[in-house]
C-alpha cells in the first residue's frame, strides 16, 4: 500500500465515558453545573481527537472557535486569543479588562445568540494575560470551555483555579488499554490485522494513539505494513520508544521542500495561507495539508494554517539548527507588515518574532509593549522589552518611557532595590525630557516603593505632595496623584483631617472614576474604624455599582470593594450578611484580575472565624499565610498571622498561638487599616488565653491608644478583652474594676453607628460586673451570633481532640447541638457523642460547667 492510501483521521475509540461527561457539561443547561471541560493527558494519548469529536457534536447548536497556545520557550501575550482581538488596536492600551470585554464582544457578535464554546488547545502553554481572560470569560459564562492540557507543573494556576471553584471538569484521558488499542488499529486500518501484528504494535505504541498513527504511517511508507489477502501484517522491527523521537525521525524522511514549510510554520506558530505561500513551496504545503501533519482555518480573513498536532512543532525544532532557525525567522519577520497600526495581539506577536530573528524592533515598539505588558499585568515581560529598549542607546525620551515601566515592573516583581535604581536614573534625567505622563508614572512607582517596599508611608506621601505642583496644568494627572496620596494615608491608617479630604474627593464626580475608585476601599476601612460603619457600607454599595457601570478598567476594583464590603459587615457583627455576600457570585465574571484577587481564604477564614468553625478557619488562614509568604503586595502577612493566632487561641493549641503572635510582630507594618487595623487587638486574646500578668495591662493601653485616635470600635473591643482578663483575675491597672469597664464601654459603644455588636458587649459587661450569671449566659449566646465569643480555652491538662476543640466553644457560648451540627455539617448525634466525652474529659457534668472549665477557671 502506498503512502496515498495510508489512513485518514484517525476514529475515537474507547473514550466513551470521557466523551458523555464532556459532552453533558458542554451541552447542559443547569447554570449550577461545571461551565467547561479541562481534558489532561500526555501528549499523543487523544486528547484533541476527543475535543475534535466534542466540537463536531456540539456545533450544531453552538458557536465553537478554536484556539491554540503558541508552543515557545518565550510565550508570546495574548497570541492565543489573537482571533478573538483582531478588533483591538495596540495604540489605544489595554487591561485584562477591556481585553476581557472585547473578546466577549466578539464571541457574542459571532454567535447571533448561540451558546459559545470557546475551544483551547494546549491550555499548559497559555501566557499568563490570555489564561487570565480565559479565566473571567469562563466565570462570566460568556463561554463554555473546552480545554485540552498535559499534566503537571505548568497548568496555568488560572485554569487550576476555575477547575478547583467548580467552573470546569476536570477530565484524565488515558493511554489504551491492549484490548482497545487493537480495536483502534482494526477500525482504523479496516479490516482485519493480524494477531502478532496487534501484539507488536501495542508493545511499541502503549496504547498512546498519536505514537500508534505515526508507527502505523511510518511502517506504510517503508512498505514494512501491508495488506496480504485482507490481513494487515507487520514485519518491522518493535522498538518502542518516546513519541518524539518517532515523530523526528518520520519527518526527517519528508522531502526538502515539506521539511522547509514545516520548519517555518512551526517556528511561526500560525500563518496567514497567502504569506505561507509567498515564502515556501505551494505544491509542499498541499501536500503536507493533504498528509493531515497542517491544517487550515478557513474561517479567518485570511485563512490561517498551522500544524496539526504541537509533537509536530517539537519534533521540527529539534531538528532545525540555530543559524537556520535564525534566517528562517528573518525571512518571515521582513514580510510581515509593519507594525504601527497593528492590533494588540499582533504588535506583541511582531515584537517577540523580531526579538528571535535577531533584529532588535525600534526601540519606541519595545517601550509600547513594555507598557502593554504593565497595563496586562505581565511584569517579565514588561522588564524584558525595556531591558532591550535601553540596551538600543536610544534618545532620552525612550530611555525615560523605558525606565518608567522597567521600574514598575521591578517594584511588581518585588525587586524593590532595582526599581529605585531606575527611578533614580529617571529623575537624573533633564527635566524637558519627562513628560507629565511619566512624571506620575514615575511619582505613584516611587511612592509604592516607598510605602509596600520600604515600609516607610510618610517618605511615600511627601514624594506625591512634592510632585502634585508640578502637574496642576493637568486636572487628570493632579487627581490621580491626589487620589494615591489619600489612599497610602487610608491605608496607612493615619485617618484624621485626611479622612474628610478622602470623602470629599469621593463625593467629586467630576474626578476620574478610575482616580476615585482606587480610593474606596481604604476609605471604607477608615470610616469604620472610626465607627462610621453604616456610612462605610453605603459608600461600598454606591462604588460597587459604579465599578458594574463603568466596565472599564476601574470594574477590575469591584471584587476589592466587595471583600471590603463583607470584612466590614463581620466587624460589625452582620455575620449572615457578610456570609450571602461572599456566596453571591453575581460579580465573579469581571473580578479575577490578579492583583485584586482576595487572597485565597483570608475572608472565608474570617467568617469561619465569625462562625466558631476554629479548625476550619485555620485552614483558609494557613492557605493564606502560604501565599502571602510568596508574595505580599499590600502588606497583609502581619494581620493575617494575627488572626491565626487568634483561630489556635479558641482550638486551644495557645503555644502555636504565642509564636504565630511572635512572627506577626517581626513583621514591618506598614498598613495599619488593614483588616481594620485589628492585629493589636487580635493579638491581645494571645496573652489573655495564656493569663499572661500582663494581659490585661496591654488590652487597657490599647484602648487608651485607640480613644486618643478617635477610634470608638477598636476601644470598644481592647476593653471588652481587658474585662475578660480581670474577670479571670489577671492584674490590672490600678484599682480599675468590671464594672469601671463596662461603663467606659457603653460610652464607647455609643460613638459606633452600624455597629450590631456594641451594645451586646456593653450588656454582657454589665451583667459580669454585676455577677448576674443567668444574663451573662443569655447574652453569651446573643454574641455568638454576631461572631464574638467569651472565655477562650486554654491549654488543657487533658487534650482534646480537633473536633472536641471546635464543638466545646460553641456548647460553652449557648449553642445548641442543632445549630452547632449545621456549622460543622455534622449530624446533632454526633456533636451529642463529642460533648459526652469532652465532659468526660474535663470532669463536668453540663453545659454550665463549660465555659469555667475551658478557661481554666
């Protein structure tokens, strides 16, 4: 048999569970189902075979467009989603949400109200800006993905992170079992085939498909696999190996011509057919489309071609020497056009092919990428086109622009000292040369630096109060230096006459939207620090509705706004509200923007905290801890330590709470509103479940320090923990009692508006110092449903077990077995079990007897 009639495309065979559960998420209508499809495997086991299979059946009801991942060592920003923002120029700027929107656009526009299903091949090559767009299409169900990826490492954490919330399936597809893979070779071959042929075969092949369609071809055109009296037999040599290396040596046999065209696509990735043509062989390229190794996209304008499979491109490359690989990207870069009036994707595609031909693009490109790649949080990338713009001894204008992004890449990467090299030479440079653009560019870089790299927030703000006289000419450029000013003195926490100019600036529709937006959070956090929580809450509502309007740049702060908006709610005591916000996933589809993610966990551990669910708040606060170990933008790792230690105070386990405390102590503060500025007084609980003798001494000038800063809700919580502590006898200041704290608490609580908890804890005070035990009880329980509790466990004598510690706080705060079961998902007979032997354990008899025995008294 010649190589003419070697077989077509190859059948799908046994993949039949894989195909029903991709196709039933691809087809369904259930808006609570998965919303895609992640098919993993190693390369040649089928994987796009399958998805090719899934694309036919669902196009009839679905608009399908594929795209596939650019296999290179130096991935290439957003050449995977290249078809979908042909319609976005380069020069106008971008964001992953205004990139986000137009591929959404240009789904919709395409579909004419079909369901879409975005097809992605090789999802483990993506860049980092398309599987961010990716990620928000699939959370927004602008989309059903259909995602084919190998194993490991290199899953972007955007697809890890859309499969582990629930958006896609994941689907593990398998090498064939023997059984299968002689089936396949029958169905393939049709008709019969020898058994030692299929014997031999499935020894060399392992049930990998591609190997097994390579092998097949391979033995067909050395005329090693035949058809004799309708029985296919092999007399070739078994020598089982790497697919690779199979595929290498098939395509070192192609004729020069084919071999020339497959290196220049495979170098390429993806090009027009009438460019193809102008560079390469026509006759060649027919023929290798004919022999299934390239494929055409005739729905592009122009058609586009590219290989068939990615083993192809890998195979090609090895074999292509660097000095040919170098001409042969040459000949393609000089008849691409020019790339001035390029669209995004094309001008980072123009730039990265340049850079590997060995010409160096001109040097204003490279800046405009550079900021391209800023503006789509790509840091690497960025730092690398300025890298190469300053190494092109250009004329000081470009050298500025470079030094600008390269020094706000530096400070993203966390390369704190080199950003302040660039902005050194930046400001060396003559005056003339910055313009008001880099001017604060390079004044909110040096602030940031100053304020999350130096921990230093007062050099940060006079940098900007120094700067802003320079820029009064332009009303735009003075509010975005104003607003970052007000934010770094919110966050800083140094509130007072700052706090009225921030609300003001607020209050100034006239103002960029994207100027104040950035602003909002800190001030929320200001204002409810003051005890100003119901303003706070509504300040929130009115810019989350803004950010939904705008669909701009500034909606990439929305999930910012909503973590503000739920923190705030707990800290007032709206616990089930804070809980149905943070459930509600109405906004999820335009805020995964990286650097405003919530850092995973750290809210939910706050509400489990809320909830009494201790063991499980240690988990989303050690998750947390983890990341910000990593990388830590905002400065959070104090706090967040904090309240883990405070999770293992009310586990029991008081001696991980004393060292979480000493580590979040070593910790630069440099943020003191975040979380509230509660690390202080989460802190506090450390010393009081030890019965440290100077507990109560710290909670007491706490409370001072807060009233001397006008801060009524911090107050009203050190003195809640200082009444805690001389109720169980610990030292205090002077002759202060109960009930001399209780007072100054109601008085406290007074100045907090939209607080739910404050006058409770005035009320459980007052009954302590009154030793009215009956209503100190039913007020404990009134607490517990606004997430503040009493009496945290000590070191027990006799452990407890894990559960034992999350079920004895509840019992001991008034809540029932009921209710507890349902915080824990537990059955009411189980937290019955775990409550008899906890009594067992600490030798009580009830209930009553709890809240003594945990706390050691």
């Amino acid at each position: 048999m010649h190589a003419s009639h070697m077989p077509g495309p190859w059948p799908v065979v046994g993949r039949a569970e894989e195909y029903a559960s991709a196709f039933d998420v691809l087809t369904t209508s259930d808006s609570r189902a998965s919303h895609g499809v992640l098919l993993v495997g190693e390369s040649g086991v089928g994987k796009s075979t399958l998805a090719t299979e899934l694309e036919r059946a669902v196009s009839a009801t679905a608009h399908v467009v594929t795209v596939t991942s650019p296999s290179r060592a130096q991935p290439v920003m957003l050449a995977a989603l290249a078809p979908l923002l042909a319609d976005v120029p380069a020069q106008d700027g971008a964001s992953p949400i205004t990139v986000f929107r137009a591929a959404a656009e240009r789904l919709r526009r395409d579909a004419e109200g079909r369901p879409v299903v975005l097809r992605v091949e090789d999802g483990h090559l993506l860049d980092g800006a398309s599987s961010g767009v990716l990620r928000m299409l699939a959370t927004a169900r602008q989309a059903r993905l259909l995602v084919t990826s190998r194993p490991g490492p290199g899953i972007p954490d955007d697809l890890v992170a859309l499969w582990k919330d629930g958006f896609l399936r994941w689907i593990d597809v398998e090498p064939l079992d023997r059984a299968t893979t002689s089936e396949l070779l029958r169905t393939a071959l049709g008709g019969i085939v020898g058994r030692d042929t299929e014997r031999r075969m499935w020894e060399a092949s392992r049930g990998n498909p591609l190997y097994l369609r390579e092998l097949v071809r391979s033995a067909i055109s050395r005329g090693e696999l035949r058809q004799d009296h309708g029985v296919w037999t092999w007399s070739g040599p078994v020598a089982p190996g790497r697919l690779i290396g199979l595929v290498t040596s098939e395509l070192s046999r192609r004729p020069e011509g084919e071999r020339e065209v497959l290196e220049i696509v495979s170098l390429a990735e993806s090009l027009p057919l009438p460019l193809l043509f102008e560079l390469a062989d026509t006759a060649a390229v027919d023929a290798l489309v004919e022999a299934g190794m390239l494929v055409v996209d005739p729905s592009a304008g122009p058609p586009t071609v590219q290989l068939s499979h990615p083993v192809y491109g890998e195979a090609i490359r090895s074999l292509v020497p660097p000095g040919r690989r170098r001409v042969l990207r040459e000949r393609v870069v000089r008849h691409l056009p020019a790339p001035r009036d390029a669209s995004l994707p094309d001008l980072m595609r123009w730039v990265s092919w340049a850079l590997e031909a060995g010409s160096v693009p001109e040097a204003e490109l490279l800046v405009a990428a550079a900021a391209l790649a800023n503006e789509l949080q790509q840091p690497t990338d960025a730092r690398r086109f300025a890298d190469l713009a300053l190494l092109a001894d250009p004329d000081l204008d470009v050298v500025a622009g470079a030094l600008a992004q390269r020094a706000r890449a530096h400070r993203v990467l966390g390369s704190i000292d080199r950003a302040q090299a660039d902005l050194n030479q930046l400001h060396a440079l003559p005056r003339g040369t910055v313009g008001t653009e880099l001017v604060v560019h390079a004044a909110v870089t040096g602030a940031d630096v100053m304020f999350h790299g130096r921990a230093d927030a007062d050099a940060a703000v006079r940098l900007l109060e120094g700067v802003v006289p320079r820029v009064l000419h332009d009303p735009h450029a003075a509010a975005v230096l104003r607003g970052h000013r007000l934010t770094l003195l919110m966050n800083a926490g140094h509130s007072g006459t700052a706090l009225g100019e921030a609300v003001a600036f607020l209050a100034d529709a006239s103002l960029p939207l994207l100027a104040r937006i950035q602003l909002v959070a800190p001030v929320q956090l200001a204002l409810a620090r003051s005890g100003q929580i119901s303003e706070s809450l509504r300040l929130g509502d009115r810019y989350m509705a803004a950010a939904r309007e705008s669909l701009s740049e500034a909606t990439a702060y929305l999930m910012s706004l909503r973590a503000a908006c739920v923190v705030i709610r707990l800290f007032a005591g709206d616990v089930d509200g804070a809980e149905r916000m943070q459930a509600d996933e109405s906004d999820l589809d335009i805020g995964h923007v990286p650097q405003h993610r919530n850092i995973p966990g750290l809210v939910d551990g706050q509400i489990a905290m809320a909830r009494g669910r201790w063991g499980e708040a240690l988990g989303h606060l050690r998750a947390a801890i983890a990341s910000l170990r990593e990388r830590d933008p905002r400065g959070m790792l104090p706090a967040t330590l904090a309240l883990a230690a405070e999770a293992s105070v009310w586990v029991g386990d008081t001696d991980e709470a004393a060292r979480l405390r000493e580590e979040s102590l070593r910790e630069p503060v440099h943020q003191d509103a975040t979380i509230h500025g509660r690390r202080r007084r989460t802190l506090l609980w450390v010393g009081l479940a030890r019965r440290e003798a100077d507990a109560v001494v710290h909670a007491i000038e706490a409370a001072d320090a807060a009233a001397a800063a006008d801060l009524a809700p911090a107050e009203l919580d050190s003195l809640y923990i200082a009444l805690l502590g001389i109720a169980d006898g610990l030292p205090t200041v002077g002759a202060l009692t109960p009930s001399d704290v209780a007072e100054r608490m109601a008085v406290a609580a007074k100045r907090c508006d939209g607080m739910w908890r404050a006058e409770a804890m005035v009320s459980y005070a007052r009954a302590l110092a009154a030793g009215d035990t009956e209503m100190m009880t039913a007020t404990e329980a009134t607490l517990a449903g606004y997430g503040v509790w009493t009496n945290p466990p000590r070191q027990q004598a006799v452990a407890l077990t894990r559960r034992e510690q999350e079920i004895a706080p509840l019992a001991a705060a008034g809540i029932s077995s009921r209710d507890i079961g349902r915080r824990l998902s537990i059955s009411t007979r189980t937290v019955e079990s775990h409550l008899a032997r906890i009594y067992a354990k600490l030798g009580i008899t009830s209930r009553a007897e709890l809240p003594a025995a945990l706390s050691g008294r």
